[in-house]
C-alpha cells in the first residue's frame, strides 16, 4: 500500500499496488470513495455509558406503542404491547 496522489490530482488517497487498485481516494470535487468490504464486524454489547445493551434497552418487537405525560399526576405511562405501565 502507498499513499499517492493521481495524475493532475483527481484521485489522492490510498492505492493498493498490489491489487492495482484505489483502496480509499477523494476525486477532484471531493467525493470520497471506499472500495472493498468488511470481512467481519464486532457486535456491540454496551452503550457508551457502559449500560449493557441488552439488558437496557427494549427491543423493537417488545417496543413502545406509546408514551403520554399526565401533567396533573407529574407522571409519563408508556404503552408495552397494549399494557400501560407508569414509568418511575
């Protein structure tokens, strides 16, 4: 791999020499190419707090249907598949 820049600068970026490739190049007018894919990916299991993610969040199957704050009690109830529930 090298970092180059094209000729009359069109392309600059990452070039593959190997492959005979742009890995990673910006064109003239700025626009940003990526070739290539991912060959895995790490699933995520916290949020950035630290919270873990599945035990925090609901999913969307189990998802709220509907939120309403009722202003005289100074209380929000959220609606979980047709149950209504008070949030503490």
């Amino acid at each position: 791999m090298a970092l180059m820049v094209g000729s009359g600068d069109a392309n600059h970026g990452l070039y593959d020499s190997k492959a005979s490739k742009w890995m990673i190049y910006a064109d003239a007018s700025g626009n940003v190419t990526v070739n290539g894919n991912a060959t895995s990916a790490t699933k995520a299991t916290q949020d950035g707090s630290g919270n873990n993610i599945v035990n925090t969040y609901l999913t969307k199957a189990a998802g709220v249907t509907a939120v309403s704050w009722d202003s005289s009690n100074k209380k929000i109830t959220r609606t979980i598949n047709g149950t209504a529930a008070d949030v503490v």
